[in-house]
C-alpha cells in the first residue's frame, strides 16, 4: 500500500516512528466476500456460532458461542 505525503513527511521529520518498513498487512487478511446482512445467525449455527476475536488483531483468533433465543429484546437475557 502506497503511504501517504504526510506519513513520510512525518517521518521524516521523525514525529512518528517509521512505518514505511512495516510489512502491510492488509493483503493478508483478504475478506472473503460480500455475505448478505441478516438480523440473526442461521438457527442451524446456534450450537456452534463462529466469530472473530477483535481484540486478538492482527492474528485470527476465532471465539465460539452457543446463541440461546429469548422473548426478551430489551434485558438481553
């Protein structure tokens, strides 16, 4: 990815550290595709729901999850 006037300047002028070398990472993690928006998971994925860890960035961490339905919309119990 081609950085930006004001980062090499900033470097530069060695206000931020030099990030030029920093490999890019946003080839990496290529998204897979656009999936179409739903309010829910699918109920077959309840048992076993997928999702990724944010804050384990830039590693792949996924955490899983068992979804319980409720009647309640507004406690979220």
């Amino acid at each position: 990815m081609k950085r930006s006037w004001i980062e090499t300047f900033s470097e530069s002028l060695r206000l931020i550290p030099k990030i030029s070398d920093r490999p890019d990472w946003s080839e990496e993690f290529i998204m897979e595709g656009p999936r179409k928006l739903y309010k829910y998971p699918d109920p077959s994925e309840w048992n076993d729901f997928i999702e990724l860890d944010s804050l384990a960035w830039p590693e792949k961490k996924e955490r899983h999850y068992s979804i319980v339905p409720t009647t309640c919309f507004n406690c979220e119990s």
